[in-house]
C-alpha cells in the first residue's frame, strides 16, 4: 500500500516560508503557556511523571468528551489529532472493493485516505448555486450494495457552511436503511457564529474532531472520536497499530481546557474569527467584479468563486510570488475556479493581505 501525495500538504509545507501573509493555515492563533494557565487555571505539577502512558486515553480527558457529548465513556476513543481518528476509523469500515460516498468540493486528505485503503470514491457534489447546502435527494441514488460509508465534514472544509440537524437525520435514515455508516468530521464545528450541535447520536453517525483548529491548541494535537460502543471498540484495538497510545500529557492538559475553559476559548476563537469575516465580507463586495462566494457560517475558512479565466494552481502560485499572499488553490478540494481563505490571522494583517490579494486579482483581470 503506498501512500499518495497529499498536494494540499505538499502546497503548504512547500511555500508557507515564502508567504508575507499566510492566510492558508486553517487554525486559530495558537495559546501561549501562559495564556493557556490564565484560562484553564492548571499548570503541570513538577512531579508529573513524563513516562506515563494510557493506550486508552486519559480517564479526565474521556470523562470530559462523555459530558459535551452525553454519551458514555465507551463511546469515546481519543486520538493523536482527527487525522488518526479518521484513519481509524476508515481503515477499520472500508477495504479494497468497497464504495464511499464522499461530499465535493471536499478536504483532501480524507478522499486520498480511503482510496490508499482500496475504496472507489462516489463524488455527492456540494453546488455553489445551492450554496454547498447537501441535496438530500441526491444522495440515495449514489449508494450500492458496495457503499460502507457517507464522509461529511459539518462545518463544510472548505466552504464553511453548517448543515442543519434535519439534513443530517435525512442522511443517517439514508444510512441505516442500507447498512451504512456516516462518518462527520466535526473539527469546526464548536467554531461556528452560533452554537450548532453535534450530529453524534443520530443512527449509524460517528464524529470525529480535536481542539487543533478552534481551541489554539494545535500543538498538543489531541483528537478523538464518537461511536455506537460495538465499534468504538473496533477503533480502540486498530489504534493499537498506529500511535498505541495518545500523548499522555496532551490529553491532561486538554481535559483542564475542555473542562475549564471551553466556552472562554471558544469566545477567544470568534472574537477573531468575527471581526475578520466583518472584513472579509466588505472586501468581497467591493470586488464583486473578480469574487463572489458562499458566506460561512462559522469556522475560519472560506471557499470564494474567482472570475478569471486561469487555473487555480498557476492563479494561487502568481498570488504568492506577486502578491506576498499564500492561499490554497480549490483544484485540491477537487473544485477549481475558486481558492480557499483562511481569515484566522491577525487583523491587520488581515486586512493588508486583502489589499494585496485585490491589486493582484485586478492586475490579473485587466491582463486577460
């Protein structure tokens, strides 16, 4: 099995050093220590032992999950970030010959993931025209009797958009009528401008998420997932083939976040995430000429439409090289035509990066 090239990744790890504003990273400025000790109001104490190791997760941590979750600790399996947790849990539901379903434009990754392990991706588009809201009456054509599982993302990466409580009971009936799962990688969705919930709970759905993107906490890289127990199960034992057990003092400190914290970093994340997307909404207006988009409805991304005639590889790479602006070309969710934007940095910056973008984007347009 060889693993494929992730070009998002490649994308970034390639020409992050060269952006003067990068506004592809999709995290939250991240906690310094001491912000974090303000917040939390929990520092390590000097005989923690650092040789210790939980292969099933810290009791605090799992403790934590179960309340925002309301579920029992057995439906909980914590991982190193959700990238593990979705590998977890495709490797153990899908092998070669078997079908999923996938939403596009879509996050990289997850599709590149599932086809490694011998899945036949079945695209359910996400139209702009219907701004990327899911068309439920789509959907049951796709599924055959080699379909084992649906692949969400709520908040949608890499548009933003939520997807409301009865489309998702649309889509597990959908599921469960024909012995499928739905798995929903839920990492934005605490991030979103009004509180939306969880869609775990509903028949035949399994979350995946971690505090990387909202919480600033990207560095302690702690996931995790939500599943009916039989299977949770399944995800714990294969999680003995991968990292075996999840950074101890990771979980530690991002059980004190979650339980002590949550709601202030969550108010941390919007009051960025809020007055830059004031920001960028104006800016997309006044260049109404060369964008248009589907607002978000949370997150830090957005997905924006572009009027030129120039692929989105070569526009974003003359973005960077013109412009200073580092930016994530759509032909890597598998939607070309747009470019996705991360609005999570700090404002004036944010705010210059847009002014750079405009006079490049113009410049670009006179030229065609």
């Amino acid at each position: 099995m060889r693993a494929p090239l992730v070009d998002l990744f490649d994308w970034l790890h390639t020409n992050a050093p060269k952006a003067t504003y990068n506004l592809a990273y999709s995290n939250i400025h991240g906690l310094t220590l001491e912000e974090y000790q303000r917040y939390c109001g929990y520092s390590l104490p000097k005989d923690f032992d650092l040789g210790i190791n939980e292969a099933h997760g810290t009791k605090e941590l799992i403790q934590t999950l179960s309340k925002i979750y309301q579920c029992l600790e057995e439906n909980i399996v914590t991982t190193t970030g959700t990238s593990e947790a979705n590998y977890l849990v495709f490797s153990s539901l899908l092998g070669p010959g078997d079908e999923f379903i996938i939403e596009q434009p879509s996050y990289q990754p997850m599709w590149l993931t599932l086809e490694m392990l011998g899945g036949t991706r079945v695209p359910w588009p996400r139209r702009f025209e219907n701004k990327y809201h899911l068309e439920i009456e789509t959907l049951e054509p796709l599924l055959t009797n080699k379909t084992k599982l649906i692949v969400l993302t709520n908040l949608h990466n890499p548009s933003g958009v939520w997807t409301d409580r009865r489309t998702m009971e649309s889509v597990a009936k959908i599921a469960q009528d024909h012995g499928c799962y739905v798995v929903v990688d839920e990492i934005y969705l605490d991030g979103g401008f009004k509180r939306y919930p969880s869609s775990f709970g509903l028949p035949r759905v399994i979350v995946t998420s971690s505090t990387t993107k909202v919480y600033g906490l990207g560095g302690l890289h702690t996931g995790w997932i939500v599943a009916p127990a039989e299977i949770a199960a399944e995800f714990q034992r294969r999680k003995a083939h991968t990292t075996g057990a999840s950074s101890f003092v990771s979980e530690v400190m991002t059980s004190h976040a979650l339980g002590a914290a949550r709601e202030k970093l969550i108010a941390r994340f919007q009051s960025r995430a809020e007055k830059n997307i004031g920001l960028l909404r104006k800016w997309i207006r006044e260049h109404h000429d060369v964008l248009d988009w589907v607002e978000p409805d949370g997150g830090i991304v957005c997905f924006p439409r572009y009027h030129l005639t120039m692929p989105s590889v070569p526009l974003c790479k003359r973005l960077l090289d013109e412009a200073g602006v580092l930016v994530n070309p759509g032909a890597f969710f598998n939607e070309d035509g747009h470019f996705r934007v991360s609005y999570g940095i700090e404002s004036e910056a944010f705010e210059r990066a847009l002014g750079a973008l405009a006079e490049a984007l113009a410049r670009f347009k006179n030229l065609q």
